[in-house]
C-alpha cells in the first residue's frame, strides 16, 4: 500500500493517478475540505475508475495519520500550505514544519520509504557559474520569505530523520507546469495566458511539467540505489517573456509585448509588503510574488539528470496543461 498526503495538489494528484496506472494500491489522506478537482479531472483525463483508498484526516492529527499509515510501504509526502506573502507564518510552519516532522517521525518508527516533496525555495542561493545546485550554501536574510524558510525547516525535518534511520529521499522541483485547482499555485499562470498578456516581466525562472515530477518522485522511491538528499527537479530555465510567448501562443491568445517597469514592481513589492505585516492584503498578488518576478533565477538539474531523468520540453507541458483545461471547460 502506498500513502499520499496533499493528494488535492498539483503533484500529489499526478503521482496518484500515475501509481493509480501502474495497478498500485494507492490511500490518500485527504481533509473533509479538501477541493478533489485536480484529482477528479485527471481521472477524466485518463479514462480512469476512481478505486483511491481515500481517509480522512489531517498531517498535524497524530491518530489520523497513524490510522492513514496502516499496512503502507511507501509514503509520498506532497501536503503543505503555499503563500509567498507575509503574515501567514505561524499557518505555513504548522503545517509545513510540524506536519513533515510527524510524517517523518512516523515513517521512522514504523519502517517506511518517505518521498518529500520540497521545493528550490527551500535551496540556498549561493551559485556556481550563475547556477545554483543542491549543495547551493544557504543563507537566512531578509529576502526569504516565510514559505520558503518553512519548506527549509520541513527539510531539516527529513534530514533528522534520516541521520535516525528514515530511508528517505527529496526532490526540489521549481515552477510547476500542469493541471490542478485553477487559479491556485502555478495554474494561475496558464489561465493569465488563455486572457492574452500585454506586460512581461523582467525576471527568469525554471519550470518543470508536474508528471516528470511525478515519474522521477516515483523512480526515486523505487529505486534500489542510494539516492538520499536532495535533487533539483529542473526542466528548462527561461525568461518569463519567453515562457508567456510559448503559452499565448498554445493558447491563440495575445503575447506579451511591453516589459513591465522592474522599479514600479519592486516599489509595489514594498506597498504590499506594509500590507501583508498588518494581516490584510485581499488579493492573490504577494509582495514575493513581484520580487521574483524581476529576479533571475539559474538551476541546475545536471544531478537528477545524472541519474538518468529526462524531462518533457516546456510546449509539451504547457499544451497538456490547456488540453486539461480545455476538456474542464468544455464539460462546464
């Protein structure tokens, strides 16, 4: 039996339902709120039977996720709490920090492979050559925001564990291209290119398609190698001009033409940061969101490729990213 947690997510749901594929036995711990559509329309998608084990419970509620455990041989850990903007902190190390902490604790004590899902934001920013790699040296100044000093913290968890005995492995995947709850995360950005863009901004950044996520978090965890530590799950670096010309294009909608102003999104960074302190900012748009959006970010997946991982060229990610929404709004 397999276990997977933040099943409701981007990644959670692609490695379900390509275990699912594969004829695994596949239990999902799920919220009573969990929004299940990622899960459901990928099911669609495939022409699959929904026969998930699904148990309801929560990573921060130990009997729940003792119950969820039972009989598991593998655990894929893919739940936690994503916001780039302040004032959610105590929300993001609660679950991030504490919830991977009881997984891994459980892991441990009961013998289970463990399959972290992390993030590049959990990886330092020192760069070899312009690029930055797993062993990158970290470094906790003010440009860290609150998520991603909780997704270090959750790795430290992991490491913990590992130096106890847990045969665990981590990936860092970086901007993740594919279906999901729209209009949450990174699909956030496919629905900006089904409307047409006329502002670009100035920053790069890596994107990864969520399957080869899901193939390599599988291949890893099955594998008979030493494959501990982290691993940078990288598909192609780009500009953000060049990545919303691919995705206008796919989508026949209007491409980027006008590079929006670095200082005037930097300043707005600023506005709503003062926002965010306070506990009120009502909108989607982070001050660390418009920060990265300007920075120029270089990863790389030279690591993961050693071990023999291929990826999908971003057109192909980004078209079955559409070909999804597409099929969702054609049932609407």
């Amino acid at each position: 039996m397999i276990l997977i947690t933040g099943a409701t997510g981007i990644v959670g749901s692609h490695i379900a339902v390509q275990l699912l594929q594969a004829s695994n036995d596949v239990r999902l711990l799920v919220r009573p709120s969990s929004n299940k559509t990622a899960i459901i329309q990928l099911l669609r998608y495939h022409s699959l039977e929904d026969t998930f084990n699904y148990v309801e419970g929560d990573i921060n509620d130990p009997l729940s996720l003792e119950n969820a455990m039972d009989g598991v041989d593998i655990v894929y850990h893919c739940a936690a709490a994503v916001h780039f903007g302040s004032g959610r902190r105590d929300e993001l190390f609660l679950v991030n920090v504490m919830g991977t902490r009881r997984v891994a604790d459980m892991c441990l004590r009961r013998q289970v492979k463990l399959c972290y899902i992390s993030s590049t934001a959990a990886i330092g920013s020192e760069t070899f050559d312009g690029v930055i790699k797993e062993e990158s040296k970290w470094e906790e100044d003010a440009d860290r925001s609150d998520y991603s000093l909780s997704k270090r913290e959750a790795e430290m968890e992991v490491f913990r564990a590992v130096e106890e005995g847990l045969d665990a492995v981590i990936v860092n995947p970086c901007v993740i291209i594919g279906p999901g709850n729209w209009g949450m995360s990174s699909t956030s950005v496919i629905l900006a290119a089904t409307k047409g863009l006329l502002f670009y901004p100035s920053g790069s950044n890596a994107f990864v398609d969520a399957r080869d996520v899901a193939d390599i978090a599988v291949s890893l965890a099955n594998s008979p190698h030493d494959v501990i530590g982290r691993h940078l799950l990288i598909g192609e670096n780009m500009s953000f001009k060049r990545f919303f010309d691919i995705a206008c294009e796919l989508a026949n909608s209007r491409k980027p033409s006008v590079a929006a102003p670095t200082g005037l999104i930097l300043t707005l960074a600023t506005i709503i940061k003062l926002f965010e302190r306070i506990g009120f900012w009502p909108f989607k748009l982070s001050s660390s969101s418009l920060e990265s959006a300007c920075r120029k970010t270089v990863f790389s997946n030279d690591k993961i490729k050693g071990l023999g991982m291929e990826f999908r060229p971003l057109e192909d990610s980004v078209q079955y990213a559409l070909s999804v929404y597409q099929m969702k709004e054609n049932r609407a």
